[in-house]
C-alpha cells in the first residue's frame, strides 16, 4: 500500500476480502458479507467488526485528481470501495462551506434523501444484491431507514422498516413514497424482530445485529468518500468534528485518510473528534475505560439520531489511531450550533450540528489547520419539526402578534 499504478481510473473494485478489526491477521472472502461480525475473534461481551482490504497496489493514479466528467456519486471512487452492485441515485459530492476562518461545514444534507445515510446504503443494498437477496430490513426510526428504502426502491428490492411510533413526520413521508413495510414495535424489541426477519425471510440486515455495534462490514467504506472528497477540494484538515452514534461514520471517514496516507498522496491524518450526547455517551466511556466496546445508560435527549445506549469498537480505532478524543455535547450546546449554522443559511437537525458543537466545546488549542465539522442531515429530519406556534395560523390583522413573532 505504497504507490499507485500508472492506469488510467477503473470503475472496478478492487475490493479483496474481509478482515477483522479485533486481530487483522484474521481474513475472510469478500463474499458473502459478515453482517455480524468477526466469527472468530468476538466474544459474548464484545462483538468486533470486520472491515473490507483492497489490492491498493493496483489504485489508478488518477484516482484523486480532479478532471472534467468524472463520474458522480459512488463510481468515482468505485476502485476503492466494494462492488457497486445496486444503482446509485448521486450520492456524495456535498459542498464544503466555510463559516469562519478555517472553519467549514461538510454540509451532508445536500444528499438525494437529505442524509449522509445514502453514503452507506449505496453499499450496502448493493451487498445485499450480491448476496442474491430479496429484500433488505433496517432497524430505524430516522435517516437510515429513509435512505434504505430508496436504495432498495431504486435496485428492485423488497425494504422492511422497523421503527418507532416517534417516526419524525419528513422520514414517514419517504417511507411512504417508497413504499417500505414499516413496522413500528417498542425499541427494545427492535433488533430480535430484525434477527427474526433475516431467519425467517433470508432478507439482508443493513443495520446492526450484534450485541456491542458491528453494523454491515461494507457500511463504512461508503463512509471513506466524505474523506476522499474532503482531501480533493481542502487537503489534510487538522481535525475532523462528526456527529456520533454507533461510530460507524467516524471510522469510515478515519479509514478514508488513513488510506490516503498509506498511499503516498497524504502527508498525514487529521485528528477525529467524536461528538456523542451527554446523556450517553458508549464510545466516550470505552476510551475512558480503554476498553473496546461499552454499554452505557442514556438519559433524555432531542437528538434521537445519534443517541445510543451501546458503542462499537470501529470509533474506539477511529479516535486511537488518529489522535484525536471523545466529546459529550448538550442538547443546549447542540442547539446553540444549530442557531450559527442558521444564521449561516444553513437548516440542520438538532444531531447534525454535534460535530460543530463539539468544535465550540473544544475550541482550536493546539489545532494547526483548517477545522471540518459534518453536518450529517436536514432540519427536515427532526422530529419536532412543528412548533405549536409555527403550525398554528396567525390572524394577519393582529399585528401587534405579527411584529411581536419579527422582533422575537
């Protein structure tokens, strides 16, 4: 993994096989994907992911370099990432915008269902064609499932949504459209009907089905082209701030550097700040403990998105390798981000400004660089969407109400 090949860009994965992120001697076929995890090195406490290898000594030279009618979405980057079995809908390629001096906002929302979900689940349902299955099932009430069911729409494939009663009203509206089988259980009962659905049906999980976080083993390569792009249009940054939940995003966009720096084109890693809740926290507490995965209790929190209540061990690599630290956020530390990232024309939902939040927490001591924060989805995608006084109609006449709301 030390140079490239003078070719010219292939569309072809170069994708060689499974590896285990608990012990990396440890190697699988590509196929079928481990959906739940490492056969061999996990254990009753810990389940440890697995993650996909590349031939990186046959990359395209011309891989990174930026030229006119480069292909859009996925398939530019298709050489390092597993085969692209499902069509695409031009995911990827969101803007950079700069909020302050040396301060840009990767702004995922501009994606096709409004989330840096469709990242992963280009991937993933493109597993799930390779593996030959039916259908898809996802465990989610938020942008997950609304992603899942586009992807499977758009490959011809059966989606089963589990979610919750709290389905915010934007997510309910794609599930509809693309005609999803939503089925809306209590949370605790979420990941055994999933289990029971793979068993029964032969459908492929896209979400995690494991006791500690493994998720899909090709999710997070979809994840590397937030890097990828990241590096073509700014460089290295010195750190990367992301909204965190099972760790999955942060590891994808960590592998994504530390592939570029394995290459030669990279002179090093930014540092990778997770930025999790503070009425939980899994990944935070398993680096305080320095342990590789955790359960913690959650408390109540707006940010349903990225709240959870079990880590994985792919964050606890991401921050390690990278030198980077866990930050726990407020819901009043998110909402203040979510103010400034208004006031600089963009909408945001309460979990997409963590990362920025989590820059504010930390402040840029001793990072020499530009700084990017992921904003990971649309304010569409909150579940308090309405405000009573927003969704209420206002009498034009009353005008002393009117200048009130403009003041106020």
């Amino acid at each position: 993994m030390t140079s490239q090949a003078a070719s010219p860009v292939s569309g072809a994965s170069l994708a060689t096989g499974q590896r285990s992120l608990g012990d990396p001697s440890v190697r699988f076929p590509l196929w079928p994907p481990l959906t739940a995890g490492c056969p061999v090195t996990s254990t009753e406490s810990v389940s440890y992911p697995v993650e996909v290898d590349y031939a990186y000594d046959k990359v395209p030279a011309g891989l990174f370099t930026t030229a006119p009618g480069q292909p859009r979405g996925h398939e530019r980057w298709a050489p390092l990432l597993p085969p692209l079995h499902a069509p695409g809908l031009g995911e990827g390629g969101t803007p950079l915008v700069s909020l302050d001096e040396g301060v840009w906002i990767k702004d995922e929302s501009r994606n096709p269902t409004w989330s840096h979900k469709d990242r992963i689940n280009r991937v993933t349902v493109s597993a799930a064609v390779g593996a030959g299955a039916e259908g898809i099932v996802v465990a989610s009430s938020g942008n997950h499932g609304a992603s899942a069911a586009a992807y499977a729409a758009r490959a011809g494939l059966r989606c089963v949504v589990i979610g919750s009663a709290g389905t915010p009203p934007a997510v309910d509206a794609f599930l509809r459209a693309y005609g999803a089988v939503v089925l809306p259980v209590p949370e605790s009962a979420r990941w055994p009907l999933l289990r029971r659905i793979v068993e029964r049906f032969g459908y492929h999980p896209v979400s995690n089905v494991t006791p500690t976080h493994t998720g899909h083993a090709f999710g997070p390569e979809g994840y590397k082209t937030l890097a990828y792009e990241i590096f073509t249009e700014l460089g290295v940054p010195a750190a990367v701030f992301l909204p965190t939940g099972y760790g999955e995003l942060l590891f994808g966009v960590w592998k994504g550097f530390a592939e570029l720096f394995a290459l030669g084109l990279a002179d090093r890693v930014p540092r990778m700040y997770s930025c999790e809740p503070s009425a939980g926290g899994p990944l935070a507490a398993a680096l305080r403990d320095g342990i590789p995965a955790t359960r913690v209790p959650t408390g109540a929190t707006a940010a349903y998105a990225i709240s959870s209540s079990v880590g994985g061990y792919r964050g606890v690599v991401a921050v390690r390798e990278s030198g980077g630290g866990a930050l726990l956020v407020s819901d009043a530390e998110m909402d203040a981000a979510r103010a400034e990232l208004a006031r600089a024309g963009l909408w945001t939902e309460l979990s997409a400004a963590a990362g920025l939040a989590g820059f504010r927490r930390r402040g840029d001591a001793a990072l020499d660089g530009p700084v990017v924060c992921v904003s990971t989805s649309s304010g569409f995608k909150d579940r308090d969407l309405l405000s009573a006084e927003g969704s209420a109609e206002l009498d034009p006449e009353d005008w002393a109400e009117v200048e009130r709301r403009i003041r106020g």
